[in-house]
C-alpha cells in the first residue's frame, strides 16, 4: 500500500501520525519528506526551457523615463 501527502510543513500535526497509523496499522513503514522546487526553479530545471525564458526576457521591450514622467502617466491612469 502506498498514501501520498502533500501538505505545507506547518500542517504537520498529531492528526497526521494518528492518520497514517490507522492507515497502516503494524506494518513497517517508510516515510521520505521533499521539497516541491518553487516555480521558477522548477522552470528552469530544463536548459532549453531556461534559454527560451530568458530568450523572452532579454526581448521584452524596455521603456525608461524620470520620476516626473511616472508620475504623469499615472496621473492619466
């Protein structure tokens, strides 16, 4: 039998041992904890995956102007 847990580190409670040990009674059991990869590491896990992120980034248009500028373009917002 295998259960699978997906849950924040914080949520881990008395509930949850008194659940897996209903669950599997006396037998032995295995338990491996891992880390799910925040998104952006999980997007670049793959090189060409990477490259054609940071192809898009590089072209994305870039637009600069002063504080002043900022501010009055907000102001037409």
């Amino acid at each position: 039998m295998e259960a699978i847990y997906k849950l924040s580190a914080n949520e881990i409670d008395s509930n949850l041992i008194s659940s897996i040990k209903k669950l599997f009674g006396q037998k032995e059991i295995t338990i491996t904890i891992t880390s799910e990869p925040d998104e952006t590491t999980y997007l670049t896990m793959n090189p060409a995956n990477e490259k054609h992120l940071l192809d898009n980034i590089v072209a994305e248009p870039v637009i600069k102007f002063s504080g002043d500028e900022f501010k009055s373009y907000v102001e037409k917002l």
